[in-house]
C-alpha cells in the first residue's frame, strides 16, 4: 500500500544527503536578494525572485511524486528509461532513479539548473526544445518520454518573442518525440499553463484552440490537472 503523498516525501528527504543542494540554495539566495525583481545576467533569469522556489525540496518532489505514481514508476519491477525534456534542474529524474530506474534530462543553458542536477547525480544536458527542430540524434530508445509543467512552446512569448506553437508544432514535436520510443512506450505532456498569458485567466490555455481537443484524442488518459499520457503507438 502506498504511503501518503507528504510522508512519502519525507522519507526521501530524510533517507538522502542533501547538504550541498542546501549549501547551493544559500549561495542563490544572495543572488536572489542582490537582483530581486531586475534581471539577472544569465539569461534564463527572467526574474531572479522567482527562481528561489526552485530549491523547496519537499513541495517539488511531492508535486513531481504524484506523476510519478501515475506512470506507476515506483511499483514497476522493470528499470525504465526516461527522457525528460524541459527538466528544470530534473527532480523528477531524481525520483525515477530513487525507484531504480534511469534517464536523460534536457533543458535551456542554465548555470543553476546544471549545479543542481549536478548535485542530484542525473544526466542533465543543456539542449533547449525548440518549434520544429528535432531532438538531439542520440536520444533514442527510451520507454517514457516526459515533459512535465513545461513552457517550451511559449518561452519566448512576449513582444519581442516568437508566437506561441500552433498544432502542426506540437504534432512535429510529439512525432519527433514518439520516435525516440520503444514498442509500448509512452509520452507523458503537462504544460504549464496556471496563468493566461494575457491576463489572470487561470487554468490551461492554447493560443490554438484545436491543441488541446487534439491532444485529449490521442491520450490514452487525461489528468484532473491537464496532463496527457500518449501511447506512442498513438502518434506514430
């Protein structure tokens, strides 16, 4: 019987050395304060202040815990392999292996994120998701392809920005990513959308509205929170 979400979490923390992720949370933390709302030279920085948040171990890895469970990752007897694509600093490639399996986490260059996963002893690579560009040729034959509370289609929205991914880039995206695959391998997709990017509209958004009904008839199961699991079968 699976533990409690909270209680699971607290085992991991307490069973694992943490001291250099808390050790480089300080060091941030001076960042964070010297900066505050200006932006920070390293150009992932958007706003120093929001990065803080990053190092909360506990509310990270039980948000992270519940896709974990989802996927079944903690009762599979079979070590799968994960790619998890806009990783952030790639806790939840942390946990994959703490239930004894394996994986590669891709993000945008980041000093930070690097340092982290670094700490946290996963396979971070800086290679950022871009419209219409395929994944790195050496990422291939992975059982779960994750991307988890991410905003790759959207990073550079804003005035001098891209315009956000229209349904034949999330098709090129998710074909692309299919074909990294195993037989009977499967995507996980849950965007990031907590906020409407033109106001405080709350909950998913798509600038194209034919993403979503496209997305919920090639998942085999939709989330409560708008996440999507998408045999791969599906969209090959």
């Amino acid at each position: 019987m699976r533990k409690a979400l909270a209680d699971e979490v607290a085992a991991i923390i307490t069973g694992s050395d943490f001291e250099e992720w808390y050790r480089l949370r300080d060091e941030y933390n001076e960042v964070f304060l010297a900066y505050g709302d200006s932006h920070h030279p390293e150009a992932s920085f958007r706003h120093a202040k929001n990065y803080s948040k990053y190092f909360d171990l506990e509310t990270h890895l039980r948000y992270h815990l519940r896709f974990i469970r989802l996927l079944n990752l903690d009762e599979e007897a079979d070590s799968k392999r994960v790619l998890d694509l806009g990783c952030g600093a790639g806790l939840f490639l942390y946990l994959c292996q703490y239930y004894g399996h394996s994986g590669v986490g891709l993000d945008i260059g980041s000093e930070m994120y690097q340092r982290m996963a670094e700490i946290l002893n996963v396979d971070w690579r800086a290679a950022p998701i871009m419209a219409y560009e395929p994944l790195p040729d050496d990422m291939q034959d992975f059982d779960i392809v994750s991307a988890i509370a991410v905003k790759f289609d959207r990073l550079d929205w804003g005035p001098q920005g891209s315009e956000p991914w229209d349904l034949p880039a999330w098709q090129f995206f998710l074909k692309d990513a299919a074909h990294r695959l195993k037989s009977g391998g499967r995507i996980f997709l849950k965007p990031n959308y907590a906020v409407h990017p033109k106001g405080d509209v709350p909950g998913i958004f798509f600038e194209d509205q034919r993403i979503e009904p496209f997305l919920k008839s090639i998942a085999s199961e939709v989330t409560p929170d708008t996440g999507f699991v998408i045999p791969r079968d599906n969209v090959v």
